[in-house]
C-alpha cells in the first residue's frame, strides 16, 4: 500500500542502540503518530513499523519504516523462503498527492 513513511532522528544515530533512552520516546511518538494517521488520511487497516540495525541497513542511520496495510495487500512474497518485502513505485505525482494526505491528516 503507498504511503511508507521513514522517520528518522534528527541528531546522528547509527543504530537503535546508539540512540540515548530520552530520545526514544520522543522518537516512537513520532512513530505512533505516522501510524495513526495512516487510517484517516489513507484507508489503511493497520501498519508495519520495522527498524533494521546492521543487518539489512542500508543506511548507517537509525530510522523506522512505518508502512500501512490492508488485509491481502501482499507486502511480502508468498512461497518458499526468503520472505521478501515487495517494493513498488509510484506513479507520476502519485508520492506528493500521498505526503499531502498524511501531512493534512497529522495537522489535524
């Protein structure tokens, strides 16, 4: 489903374990809040919040995906292992008009 969102420290972080424990709410909320609004402003049935820490980061920077979803929406590949997160694009001006909808919903 369109709409993953990264959220992301402001300050330097490799990893989750770098990340001083009174920033981890403020981060998390910040989570909550991107998840939250997925319902209202997309549809969306519920989320996927994934954080990978050296393994399968391919950015050396803390940050969590929260992705919304829909019952069926087939994220993940079927079939024999690996499970693999199948990634889309999006269509011309199809990201921007998404970002707006998740915007005005987390104005509100």
């Amino acid at each position: 489903m369109p709409g993953h969102t990264l959220v992301i420290t402001r300050e330097h972080f490799a990893t989750l374990e770098d990340v001083p424990s009174e920033l981890l709410a403020p981060f998390f909320g910040v989570v909550q809040r991107i998840s939250k609004v997925f319902g209202p402003a997309l549809g969306a049935e519920g989320t996927l919040v994934a954080i990978n820490t050296r393994v399968s980061q391919s950015v050396p920077h803390v940050h969590a995906h929260v992705v919304p979803r829909r019952k069926g929406d087939r994220l993940f590949s079927t079939g024999a292992p690996p499970m693999l997160w199948i990634r889309r694009g999006y269509k011309e001006g199809e990201a921007e008009a998404i970002a707006a909808k998740i915007r005005d919903a987390l104005a509100v």
